[in-house]
C-alpha cells in the first residue's frame, strides 16, 4: 500500500500539471487534457506516401490529396489504438456519474474529459499517458493597435524608404486603405 501511494505521487509529480493538481484543491470535478505517449511521425507517414504516388504517377493534386488521406488515417488508427484502454475506463465513469465532456482527438493523440481527481489519478497510472494538463480557456490579447489607426497610417504620405519600392507598384496601400 505504501508503494502504491509513492508510485502514485512520483508519477503525479511527473505527469500531471501542477496547475491541475492545485485547481482540483478548489473544485470538485475539472476539466483537463490527456495526451498519450504514442504520436504519429507525420513527417515519415508524408514522405512514405510521397514515394507511393510517385509510383502511381499521380497529378500534384491527386497526390497531394492521397498524401493528406494516407496522413489522417494514420493519426485516426493511432489514436483509435493507443486510446482504447483510456476511453473504456472514462467511459465507465461517465456512466458512474464521475466523469463528463468526454471527447478524444486525433490530431494531437489526446483526450478531453471533466472529472474527478481520483478518475483522473487511475488515467495518470496508466502506461499509455504521458503528460495530464488543465483544459484551460485560452483569450485572445486584444491589438494595440485599432484598424482605424492602421487605415489612418496606411492614407499617410508614403516616403520612398518606408515602404519597399515593389508595394507601392501594385498599389497595396490603396488596397490597404480598402480593408
């Protein structure tokens, strides 16, 4: 039993956020991101499926639309799965009443849910996951600087040296001005 609660703070420590672990101080149930350790080398996957319509003397186009094809079903079985065991044991916390918002992505091979510290702990023990973060809401930071105040700057008088030569003939300040 003492292992289990060492083995449970060492991985803590190492795979889930701090930031996630003081919010659970604060609520019940929160929401948080889990990404797992298998990822897709969609570097290798394109330059593989390169080598393939190369053979098939595809147009660009074909190509580049098969390359794209071959590149999202990759990362779909990857995460179908590597997150298999995740997604059956949230699934049954969900239907327990411990879990909600559950929702997966392939893209980056990871899994969103809103949940209990103690669910998300048994998500963190599992061998597949690799990191454990706070789904937090992210805000834009507003511009400094309105659009009224670059069309204002945009209608100023252009000095040669402001403004590279080749803008001005294709007019791009009056396409500027023009939003």
């Amino acid at each position: 039993s003492t292992s289990v609660k060492a083995d449970l703070g060492s991985t803590l420590k190492n795979k889930v956020s701090s930031e996630l672990l003081s919010t659970f101080k604060k609520e019940d149930k929160v929401s948080f991101l889990i990404k797992l350790k298998q990822q897709v080398d969609t570097a290798a996957v394109a330059k593989k499926a390169d080598e393939v319509t190369t053979s098939k003397n595809l147009t660009a186009a074909e190509a580049e639309i098969q390359k794209r094809s071959t590149i999202v079903s990759e990362l779909r079985s990857t995460a179908t799965q590597s997150q298999y065991n995740v997604m059956e044991y949230l699934n049954k916390q969900v239907e327990a009443g411990n879990a909600k918002d559950l929702q997966s992505f392939y893209i980056v091979n990871g899994i969103a849910v809103t949940a209990t510290k103690d669910v998300m702990e048994q998500v963190a023990l599992m061998e597949e996951v690799e990191l454990i973060s706070l789904d937090e809401t992210v805000h834009l930071v507003q511009p400094s600087v309105s659009t009224t105040e670059i069309v204002k700057e945009v209608d100023a008088p252009v000095e040669t040296t402001s403004i590279e030569w080749n803008i001005n003939q294709i007019n791009a300040p009056e396409a500027w001005a023009m939003g």
